[in-house]
C-alpha cells in the first residue's frame, strides 16, 4: 500500500507512556500515582472547574464554534508573559503549535537540528513533513558542550535548531546569554526555544522575542497549570513570526472549554505558584531521598522531573516493573543510547514523593 506519504513509510512512532489510568474506574484513579507524562498531580485552580460548571449552562454554549479571537485570553497570556499582546497566540497544545511551526518555517527537505536526548514528538513531527532531522547529543555524563553544539549547527546549516529549554528529559538549563549568543552567531538559522517548564526553571527568552526575528518559543499550561486535559498552549515570538503562523492557522480548533479553561487558570497565578512551589519543596526531598539510598545516580535538573540511572539495563527494567505493579508509573527514557539505563520520575507533591522513595526503598531492601 503507497497511500501514505513517503516520510511516514519507514518512520519511527512517538512512542507513548502507559494511559493505565484510563483503564480503572474514576472512583479508583486515586490508588495510581501517574508520574510519566510529567502532568501536574494534582487538579487546577478551582476557578477552572466553576468556569466549566457556568459554560454548561449556556444554552449557545454547544452548538456554536468556539470564539476564534478571545481577546481576554490573550491579553491574559501576554501580562503574564510580559510582552505586548500581538507577541503573543495560543493553540490547542503546544505540540499543535509545532505542527505549525513545521509547516511555516520547514520546507521538505530541510536540516532541522535538535539538542538532544530530548521530547521526542517534535522529531516526528517534523519527518512527518519530509524534514531532514538530525541530532546534537549532551555528553554521555549528561554535560553539555557547547563548542560540540555550535559546530553541528555549522555543519548541518539547520533551518530550524530544537531547544527544550529546561531540557526534557536530561534536565539542562541554558542561560539567557548563551541562547543570544546563539542568536547572534547563527542570524540565518531559526531558534525553537520549548519552555515547557519555565515555572519550574525560572529561565525564560522570552524578552529576546523582542530583538530578534529568529527566535520562537513554545510554552504549554499542562504542566504548571495543571491543564493537560485542555490542550492549551501558546506561541512567544516577534509580532511578524506570529502573523507568519496566523497565516494557516485555524482559528476555531481550540474549544471553548479550553480557552476558559486557561483564562480561569490565569487568572489565579497564586494558585500555580504555590503548586510550583510544592513541587519544588518535594523534589529536594526526593533527589536527596535517593542519593541517601546509594543506588543509583539522579540527575535533578531544572523541570518537575528527575532522571534517575540504573546500574544496568536489567536492573531498570526490574525496578519500572515493580513499581508499576506498586501502580506507580514512570517514563522509560528511550530517546538515545546515553539514557538507555535511566528514566524520568515526575515530581509531585512532597506526601506522594515520600511514597514513591518508600516503594523504591522496598525494591532494593
């Protein structure tokens, strides 16, 4: 059969992390800890479930396309942001937002450079579109060189370069100054910045949008605002970038639940902060939780994750597996050869990380 296009022919899938949450009953969802797509574990803002509630009785609210230009919505998302409002669009998902990117910016055929080991779905995303993906790997101590970096962009001569900045699943964090600096040094190459979890990290470019034409960013509300169900995310890029996307975008694939969704979560930012922090407060205790056990290595990195290394590949397989059967889920990091012995733990509040070192401790006792 040739029906497909020729780039999905031979193609490597986006490999996904158990849904076995989906399949139990809701009432018995609170007896697994779902800690592999690094969502929030805990719900939003209350304001977003009254939101929905008010929705539901409008009587137009369900026949009619949802709004295709929610002023409040982006207005919302450019305070917080802090940059002018024609910065700023949003999408349903940030990995929505790639597709677009890809289609935009990517012709067939063009080198794209990804910084990696890293989120995986981008990489489809764009051989789905007949690029041209090639990777630049963090060292196998999970370093980064930057002298390694730039001489791959020079070889490759990339379109677009990838950058999940904290670094998903590793956990680097690059600097303001550096991320100009790339700017500068390679004007003709278009940066994606993926901010997937600047709450966490702290670091943002997102004021370089306003200098620089080749620099975009990506962001997503399902991480710190506990929205991963909405699919919401938005775009951070110079006023004409973002005009280049609202070329094709379609205005009205975002639903109305999800755009109230986010402006309710935006409009209680305390709330995400003081999850921020509690993430934050449970991931120290874990990280030192671990090293205190002497078992393995766990690289705490920048996000609401750590990755944790195993002695070998076996010992990994065993331990996922008896988590697992401790319903306690976990990302296996298969990305790369570099984090073939390791995976990524999502960090959530400090009572459900006490848990999971005492299931780990039970492991290795």
């Amino acid at each position: 059969m040739h029906f497909p296009n020729k780039y999905l022919r031979n193609i490597s899938p986006y490999k996904l992390a158990s849904h076995a949450i989906w399949a139990v009953k809701p009432q018995d969802r609170d007896q697994i800890l779902k800690l592999d797509w690094n969502e929030a574990t805990i719900p939003p803002s209350p304001l977003v479930k009254q939101r929905i509630l008010d929705l539901l009785g409008q009587p137009d609210f369900f026949h009619l396309y949802p709004v295709t230009h929610n002023e409040k919505l982006l207005t919302l998302i450019a305070r917080y942001v802090g940059v002018p409002v024609d910065n700023v669009q949003y999408f349903a998902s940030s990995d929505a937002l790639h597709e677009y990117i890809c289609k935009v910016f990517i012709g067939v055929g063009d080198p794209v450079l990804i910084l990696g080991p890293s989120y995986d779905n981008f990489r489809l995303t764009c051989q789905a579109n007949g690029a041209d993906v090639h990777f630049s790997e963090y060292n196998a101590d999970f370093t980064f060189d930057a002298h390694k970096f730039e001489d791959d962009i020079s070889r490759f001569e990339p379109a677009v370069v990838y950058i999940c900045n904290p670094n998903n699943p590793t956990g680097n964090r690059h600097s303001v100054d550096y991320i100009e600096y790339l700017l500068n040094s390679f004007p003709d190459t278009l940066f994606l910045i993926d901010e997937a979890y600047y709450e966490f990290s702290g670091v943002t470019v997102k004021d370089l949008v306003l200098k620089y034409d080749n620099i975009l960013i990506s962001r997503t509300m399902s991480k710190a605002f506990a929205l991963a169900n909405f699919r919401v995310g938005y775009l951070i890029a110079s006023k004409e970038n973002v005009q280049f996307v609202n070329r094709i975008r379609n205005p009205k694939n975002i639903s109305t639940i999800a755009q109230e969704a986010a402006v309710a979560a935006l409009e209680d930012l305390e709330y995400m902060r003081a999850y921020v922090q509690e993430v934050k407060k449970a991931k120290d205790f874990f990280v030192h939780a671990i090293q205190s056990l002497n078992k393995n290595t766990i690289y705490a990195g920048y996000g609401n994750f750590v990755l944790i290394k195993c002695d070998s590949y076996e010992d990994k397989r065993s331990l996922l597996q008896f988590l697992a059967e401790k319903n306690i889920f976990v990302r296996d990091t298969i990305q790369s050869p570099i984090v073939r012995n390791c995976f990524r733990v999502t960090c959530g509040t400090l009572e459900q990380m006490k848990h999971v070192v005492e299931v780990i401790a039970d492991y290795y006792a």
